[in-house]
C-alpha cells in the first residue's frame, strides 16, 4: 500500500478545511484538494504510478488551461510485421465495413440549418437537464432568461468536452494503429484515425459556428487523456481510449440524441455514434483475447483496478466546473452547492445511467470486471449494470433504438 490511511485522512482533513476558507483561497486551493483526495483513493501503487503524474499535470498544473498547445510525451513501440498476416478476421470484417461506412463532415450533414439554441419550438437540451431551481437553496433565483442561458452554457460544456476527447481519441486511434499487435487491427485502426478526424472537424464546426463558443477542457478529462497517451503500453492506450472514454462517450451521445430537437445537432450525433459503435467493438474484440490469454495474473490486476479508479474519476467528477466558473466563480455560491445542484439533477443522472450502462458489461466482456473487484463497484453503485451487452453484441442502430 502506498497510500497510508495518515495520506486519507489528510484529503479528508483539507476537504473540510476548504469549506470554511474564504472564496478567494478556495479557488486556489481546490484543484489541489482534488488531486490528494484523487490519488489518496488509490490502492494500488502501479495504478496511482500510471494516474499520478497525470493528475498533477491536469489539476494542479492545468495545463489543459494555460492557452498554449500541450506536449504530451509518447513513449511506444511501433508493431511492423513484414509478413502481413491475415490474423484477425473479425478485426478485418470490420475494417471492410469501415471503409464502406465513410461519409464526409462537411457535406453529408445540413450545415445551412438555422440553429437557434432559445427556440423553445426546437429545444436544444431541455431545461430539465439541470436542476436550475436547485439554486434557490442556496439564495439564487435564476430567471427565465438566465435559465435558458445557463441551459445553453451546459450544452456548450458537454460539446466541447466531447470535442476535446475526440481530439484525445484522434491521436491515441493513431499510436494504437503503429502498436496495436494485430496487422489486420493495424488496417482497421487507420479507418479509426479518419473517423476520429471527422468527428473533430464536425463537433468543433458546430460549437464555433451554431454555438460561438468552446469550453476549456474539464481538468479531469485532461488526466485521463494524459495519461493514456503517455503510458507506452498499447493495451493501455486501448483500455483507456477504446473501452473508458469511448464507452463513456457513447453513452453520452446517445443521451445527447435523445434529448435534443435540434436536428443538426441530432443528425451529426447519429452519424457519430455509428462511428463509434465500431470503435467500441473494436477494442472490446482487440482487449478481450490479449486480457484473457497474454497477460499474468498480476498485470491483469493492474488493469482491473485502473479501470475502476477512472471510472471513479469520470463518475464523480465530471462536475461541468468550468460552467460553474463562468457563471459563478467570486461568487457566494460554492463549488460544492454546485455539486451538489448537478448530482441532483434528472438530466445528469440520466447521463451517468446511460453512460455507465455501456461501459461495465464491455469491462466484464474483456476480463476486467472479476470477483475480485466487484464489491468495490456494488459500493458505488455500478454492480447493477453487469448484466448488460457487450459492445460486440450490440449494433449502433440498438444503441440508437434503445436510446430514443
Ligand atoms: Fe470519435
Ligand atoms: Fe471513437
């Protein structure tokens, strides 16, 4: 154990402390008490090795927030193999379907719609999507406009943290393409590569032309991508792109599309998702084989518990405080009531719901939700969606189905 229980009281210790500090120190001080409450959570030592240093880097340093370009490190071996092997024929099928599935960002969508995100007669997100009467609790009443505004601005948030991890997912698809140890994966993932393109290309589209505006990424966000790209280890990469942050994200598009009447918005979404169907089934196909049969007990573990420790990390804490201090920050309105007026609410907890119910059935279908580490799941609630279908059993016009 590397984490002393001296380490989680501490956490515990600053956590309180920061509620009776002034406004002023507590923002200063906040993104450190995340990043020692985060890392005093770990419980294995290779795991917080792997998360540690992202952690510093996205919360303390935010560096995802300094208004330069960020170098991340990558440090893996490319995969050639001279005697192009046909190895892997479901990778293959997929690769056929692939390319057979492009369509083209600036043309296949209806860019000439008008959006109007405060037409109530094609809403946008539904003001039910956050709790914006829980305020009052806390002594602000929000008025009609106000509503609408921080309704949008929560929209604007979500879009652009899927921006940013399409971002993350464009460069982890390309190092998993020169790493992955399957030559018909290798082909599979260059269609990856360009889907990930387009998607960049149409969520940044909408956000700065139908929106005016991207968010800044989430710090959490930040550490996940950090630390995935900078592992050298390609089921790393894989585990945290393909299985966590494309599971989580498929999730949430199809939330997303189901809630929204905008139809540009609800057209780029399915096309998305159809993309990502395919990626998720990939690294479902890629994980399971390596998981189950290449890898020692031990280094199976690691994977197990790194696995929770993100998902912890995306579930808790993917609070939308950069909204929170757009409209908020200098204000008495704490980021803790903010917290907790976002937990409280109907079209969030839909998110997580829909979000975790596609992640934990690909994690037990690639042998990383054991007997072991169940219970820690059943303690935060996520043990209910193990029953679910994996990736691989499931086609993107279900996924849409199910979600509408
Ligand atoms: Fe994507
Ligand atoms: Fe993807």
């Amino acid at each position: 154990m590397i984490v002393t229980d001296a380490v989680r009281a501490g956490a515990s210790g600053l956590s309180r402390a920061l509620q009776r500090m002034p406004l002023s120190a507590q923002k200063k001080i906040a993104p450190i008490a995340d990043a020692v409450e985060i890392v005093s959570q770990m419980r294995d030592p290779r795991v917080f090795a792997a998360l540690g240093p992202s952690s510093v880097r996205g919360l303390i340093l935010q560096e995802g927030k300094q208004g330069r370009p960020t170098k991340m490190k990558a440090n893996h071996e490319a995969h050639f193999d001279w005697d192009y092997p046909a190895d892997h024929p479901k990778m293959r099928k997929l690769y056929e379907r692939a390319k057979q599935l492009q369509w083209n960002g600036s043309t296949d969508l209806p860019w000439d719609t008008d959006v109007d995100p405060y037409n109530p007669e094609r809403e946008i997100l539904p003001q039910t999507f956050l709790n914006l009467d829980g305020f009052r609790e806390f002594g602000y009443r929000l008025d009609k406009s106000e509503k609408q505004k921080l309704t949008v601005d929560l929209l604007r948030w979500q879009l652009s943290q899927f921006l940013h991890g399409e971002q993350g997912a464009l460069y982890a698809a390309a190092q998993v393409t020169e790493a992955v140890q399957f030559f018909d994966g290798s082909l599979y993932g260059a269609t990856q590569v360009m889907d990930e393109a387009r998607h960049v290309e149409v969520f940044h589209r909408y956000l700065d032309t139908k929106l005016d505006k991207v968010f800044e990424i989430n710090d959490n966000l930040f550490v996940v991508i950090d630390a995935l790209m900078t592992d050298g280890r390609w089921d790393m990469k894989f585990l945290g792109m393909q299985i966590m942050v494309e599971g989580l994200a498929l999730g949430a598009f199809s939330t997303l599309h189901k809630m929204t009447n905008e139809p540009l918005l609800k057209e780029l979404l399915k096309r998305v998702i159809q993309d990502e169907a395919r990626h998720v089934h990939y690294g479902v196909l890629a994980l399971r084989e390596h998981i189950t049969t290449q890898l020692t007990e031990r280094e199976r573990r690691e994977r197990e518990d790194w696995c929770f420790e993100v998902a912890i990390l995306m579930r808790n804490r993917f609070m939308a405080h950069e909204v929170y201090d757009a409209w908020f920050g200098g204000t008495s309105l704490r980021r803790q009531d903010w917290d907790h007026v976002v937990l409280h609410s109907t079209g969030l907890s839909e998110f997580r719901h829909v979000m975790f119910r596609r992640l934990v059935p690909n994690l037990r279908s690639i042998g990383l939700l054991t007997e072991r580490i169940m219970p820690h799941y059943e303690k935060v609630g996520l043990l209910k969606y193990m029953d679910g279908r994996a990736a691989d059993q499931i086609t993107a016009e279900e996924m849409l189905a199910d979600a509408a």
